[in-house]
C-alpha cells in the first residue's frame, strides 16, 4: 500500500477525512510501502523502506536510490548479515548456484551410507543418503546399457538379411572393471572374415552357418575407450580373448534351409546361412530364465519359442537343427524335460500364434516320420516355416500342449494309476482326462495346420507321433 498523506491537517481539514487518512498513512507505513514499483508521491526520504511485492524483496532509499536490503533475517543474533560471504547475502548468477536454506540443512545432519564398498565404490551425497553412485570393479564389469535392440540390417537386399547391426543409440558395456562405450552402429557382415574371430570352421560360408547358433562379444580394445565388436561360434568367449577381455553381450541363430519363395512371408527369399530376424537377443532381450539358442521372439503372443521340435530329456533337452525328436514320452515326461532347462509347454492360443504363416492343410513330403528337427519341406515342396521362423510346426508331429480337455467315456469315477510312481488321477469313466496335441503328423494331410488340435488323448499315453515344443517368459 503506498497511500501516504505529507501534509499537516489544519482548522479547515474535514475531522472524517483526516481520520481516512491517518488510517491511510498507518496502513502505507505498516505495509513498508508495499506495491509493485517504488513509491514517488511523496517523494521517498532515505530511510523509508518499500517491500516490492512483485520481486518479493526488501529495498531501502538512500542517497543513491533504492537498494535491496541484505540478508533475510531482523533478528540476527550470529551477524549474518554483517557477513558478505553468507549464502544467505549471495545472488545466483549464471555460473553460480546457491544452496537453498533445506539443502544445507541436509549437509549439517549426518549422511548415513557407506564411505566406499568392497570393490572401489565411491559413497557420493545424493541429497538425501549416501550411496554408492559411482563403481568399480565387478559392479562396472556388469554394466550393459543400449538404446534400441540389436537387428538384422534389413531384409530387401540378400547382404542386409546375413548382417548384425548393433543397437541404434549407442552402447555402453562393462569389461574388465572399465566403461566401454559406441556412439554409432557397429555392422558386422557374416561373409566378412574381420567379422569373426576365427575362419576355422570358416563360418563365412553360408552353409557353414545352416542351422547354428552365433554369438556376439564386446571385446577390450588395445586402446581408447570404444569396444571391439566381433562373432564368434564359442559359447564362452572368442578366439585371441579371454573371459575377462571379452563380454557376451548377445547373439542369433541362422536359417537351417532356404525358405525359398512364398508370398506374404516375411522370409520369403531368406537363404540357408541368413540370420533368422526374431532370433537375435540381447542381454536386455532374451529369456528370463532360459537361454536364448535355438529360441525366436514371437512379439504377438509375447514370449520365446523353440524354433525346433524338441530333442533330447532332461538336462539334454534342446532345440537343435538336425536332432533327433524326441517322442514316445507321455505329457507329464516332455512338462519335466522343458521344465529342467527352464521352458513350458505351449497353451492353444500360443501355438495357434507362434504357427501362423507356416503351411496349412498338408504334412511333410513322403508322408513319413521325420526323424530329425528342422529343414523340411511339405508334399507342395512348400517349406514348413512359420511366420517368425518356427520349423514343423503343422504335418510333422503332434506336438503336446499345456491345456487340459476331457473326454467322456463312462459314468463311473475312479482311481487311475499314472506312470512315474508320483500319485494318481481321479477321472470319469476309463479315461477322462484330456490334453490337447496340435498341429497333426506326417500322415494327417489335409488334417493339419496351425489350428488343428487333437482332444482324445489323455496324459499319460505316449507315442512316436507325439512330440513338444518349448517356451519362455521374456525378461
């Protein structure tokens, strides 16, 4: 308020109006002519104080004009104001910044959190604790960080479909207690020997790579801070580095056979020796708990498939090019092999996904059990691929899945021995129970195709015809 009356009352002056403006001029005075400019009627006499409403602070008249009054404090028994180099009686500039009174308080109280921890951290002030936000060590060797997921160059020319791109964003990765970091993208072209580490086996050749999986290693340079970006077919570290020089940060498996023309098909045109897109992984894209070989991402059902049927039991189970299937095991056997190398069975509506693109309404060329995994072809010489890169999925072998149906055959319930000694099933007449097989055999014709389903066999029946096929929770 800056309503202030100079002159005196006289024998004239209205006794109402001087009251008015006695209030007035006590108001102005106990506001400390507030208002948002400097008062100039009356003219200001040094001393006078105005509280500028709009910047909040505090200014006095002086013989050089208005000044802004230090400190915050009236009472200021510890001088504060009195000292120039108090953070209260600083301005912030452009290269300074000043603490706030909260901030300081916070340093004034004890910092809990450790000093250092066992392998070099340093305990640095976050504004609230003390934590460790710089290591070393084996915490630093763990770093792995990325913009997008690693890829295949493309797939319109033949040289993009057989070449790994690293992640778009840049790459920072942990080895050996340092920082390892790309800004740009690293390609490295599967023909190319300086891509891999070793060409014995020669893995520039195309039908080299038919059905394998690869890996991808960030190596410590001799110098510089950018790392090495190499392949290699060992599954632990690659030729001329050691565990502790080189980091596994990724990798991809390789079309087994060439999927040859099919309209519509994504990888259509894809060769023997390219690399399949869904099954490139990363150490942020991959399995939770399973690992990655032999596995494609399918985004529609959100999880990693075998892209082969089954081979192998227990701690052997695999998907693998070339195996043999592993069959006559009952529902409950193929549920503890999967399970031993962290996989499940499939439930309908996955399989149903996973399958779709590949051949529909047909089985495998000779109408015979395959055999082994992978790299076959329909009685239309159509190959049996899916959409994301799944082989025999429909016309090979009716694969289990985890849904359970039923079937009736007889009114009377009863105690049914299961195989395996671990308890038994309580079922309607002699069977009962149901779980579903999908996709139809070798000699199912017409039968067959991602929708097929089978819903008359119970779990404990086992055949040559009967196969799985496993899967994995992403990360």
């Amino acid at each position: 308020m800056q309503i202030f009356r100079e002159t005196y009352p006289t024998a004239e002056t209205n006794i109402l109006q001087d009251n008015i403006d006695q209030i007035d001029n006590d108001n102005t005075l106990r506001s400390m002519f507030s208002g948002d400019s400097f008062p100039t009627n009356p003219a200001p006499m040094v001393g006078q104080p105005c509280y500028r409403t709009d910047l909040k602070k505090l200014f006095v008249y002086t013989a050089d004009g208005w000044v802004e009054i230090m400190g915050k404090p009236i009472y200021d028994p510890r001088s504060i104001s009195a000292d120039a180099f108090h953070m209260d009686n600083m301005t912030e500039g452009a290269n300074t910044k000043i603490m706030t009174s909260a901030e300081r308080d916070k340093l004034n109280n004890a910092v809990t959190g450790p000093a250092s921890s066992i392998d070099g951290g340093i305990a640095v002030f976050d504004g609230i604790n003390g934590k460790v936000l710089k290591v070393a060590g084996s915490k630093l060797s763990s770093c792995y960080e990325r913009g997008s997921i690693p890829s295949i160059k493309g797939t319109l020319t033949a040289a993009d479909r057989y070449t790994w791109v690293s992640p778009a964003g840049g790459l920072n990765v942990g080895i050996n207690g340092n920082i390892y970091t790309l800004t740009g993208q690293v390609e490295l072209n599967l023909n190319n020997s300086s891509s891999w580490d070793s060409i014995s086996p020669d893995y520039t050749i195309a039908a080299n790579r038919a059905g394998k999986d690869f890996y991808v290693y960030a190596c410590q340079p001799q110098d510089g801070y950018a790392p090495v970006l190499i392949l290699s077919a060992n599954s632990t570290y690659p030729v001329g580095y050691t565990a502790d020089t080189s980091r596994k940060i990724g990798g991809f498996h390789c079309l087994c056979l060439s999927v040859g023309t099919i309209s519509g098909h994504p990888l259509s045109g894809f060769v023997t020796g390219d690399i399949l897109p869904l099954s490139v992984w990363d150490l942020l894209h991959r399995p939770k708990t399973a690992s990655p070989e032999g596995m494609v991402w399918c985004p529609s059902a959100n999880i990693w498939v075998d892209i082969y049927l089954q081979s192998g039991t227990g701690s052997t189970t695999a998907s693998a090019y070339g195996a043999t299937i592993t069959d006559n095991r009952n529902w409950m056997d193929f549920v503890d092999d999967l399970a031993s190398v962290n996989k499940r069975l499939l439930n309908d509506a996955e399989f149903q996904i996973i399958a779709a693109g590949g051949n529909e309404k047909t089985n495998i060329s000779g109408s015979s059990d395959p055999g082994t995994t992978g790299g076959h072809v329909d009685t239309a010489g159509r190959r049996m691929i899916s959409f994301i890169g799944c082989e025999d999925c429909a016309g090979a072998m009716w694969q289990w899945l985890s849904d359970q149906s039923y079937r009736s055959d007889g009114t009377g319930w009863s105690w049914k021995d299961l195989p395996g000694g671990k308890g038994n099933i309580h079922a309607q007449g002699t069977y009962g129970d149901v779980k579903l097989l999908a996709g139809g055999d070798w000699g199912d014709s017409a039968h067959c195709g991602s929708r097929c389903r089978h819903a008359s066999y119970y779990r404990w029946v086992a055949g040559s015809n009967r196969g799985a096929r496993g899967a994995a929770e992403p990360m």
